[in-house]
C-alpha cells in the first residue's frame, strides 16, 4: 500500500486541502505550484497524515462505534453531546466547535434540526462550557451524564 500525504495551501481566508497516496498528492502539488507560480521560494509542504481519522482515541474507538453506543432514545441534544466529547477528544486544544461535532453526525447519517440550539441546552444543564468564542468542553457533569447513557464507552478521566 503507498503512503499517505496531504497538502494544505491557505491563500488568506481560503483554504484547500488534499489527502490521498503520495504520488497523487505530490502529482496535484506540481500542478499547483505551475499555476500558482508560487513565489519567494516558499513550496507547499507534503504533511504526515494523522496515523488514522477514525481511531485517534483508542478507548473511544471510531465515531461511528462510539455514536452506535448511545440508547435510540437518545435525543438530538444527546447526540450532539456525545459527538462534541468525541470530537473535544480528537482536539489538540481539547474542545469542540458545534460545526465539527455536527459534520461528524452528518457523517453517519445523523441530522439535527438546530445543533446551535443542541448546544445551548447543554450549556443550560451544564453539561458543556464555553473555552472561547465558538468552541466548547463537555464538562464533568457532562461526562457522567454520556456515562449514564452509554456506559463503559466514556472513560471516567
């Protein structure tokens, strides 16, 4: 199997990133670079993949596992509470912004009707806390509520 690699060119507030086998990524790197004529010697670097998008927390296992885990009468504020400990869990500044945790359910098949409003009501039982503008952390009083609904699947830490 070839390697993985992905390249990210950020031109001010646009974005674009590719992942996939090296050789289609420094192949689309070339390309970009022709068309973009990049100056000043500055080259887009080819970035290491993270080991694997789904199992980044081996006591979590995969989204998909982990979102299975909760009881179907889970309610959507349930949902988006069990995706945004996934995703703080994932993070580097360990919490979640309302937008991810909603990609990863959509990713399953999960749609909500308002995840904002998902998130405000957590924030109303305290079972989340805002860190910053637009980003949150599932707070204690959270965890031991996702334990109560999905068991051994949240660790106590």
């Amino acid at each position: 199997m070839e390697p993985q690699a992905r390249v990210r060119l950020d031109l001010g507030q646009r974005a674009f990133e590719v992942e996939g086998s090296e050789s289609f990524v420094r192949e689309l790197v070339e390309r970009l670079e022709a068309v973009l004529q990049v100056e000043g010697g500055v080259e887009p670097q080819l970035a290491e993949p993270a080991a694997s998008p789904a199992p980044a927390s081996p006591a979590l296992g995969s989204f998909g596992e982990f979102v299975q885990r909760l009881p179907d009468s889970a309610t959507e504020v349930d949902r988006m509470l069990a995706a945004g400990f996934w995703v703080q869990r994932q993070s580097v500044d360990d919490a979640f912004a309302t937008a991810d945790a909603n990609r990863r359910l959509v990713e399953q098949g999960i749609k909500l009707g308002n995840p904002s409003q998902c998130v405000r009501q957590s924030l109303t039982a305290k079972r989340v806390f805002a860190v910053q503008r637009g980003r949150f952390r599932v707070s204690q009083v959270g965890r031991q509520y996702l334990r109560q609904l999905m068991g051994d699947a949240v660790p106590e830490a």
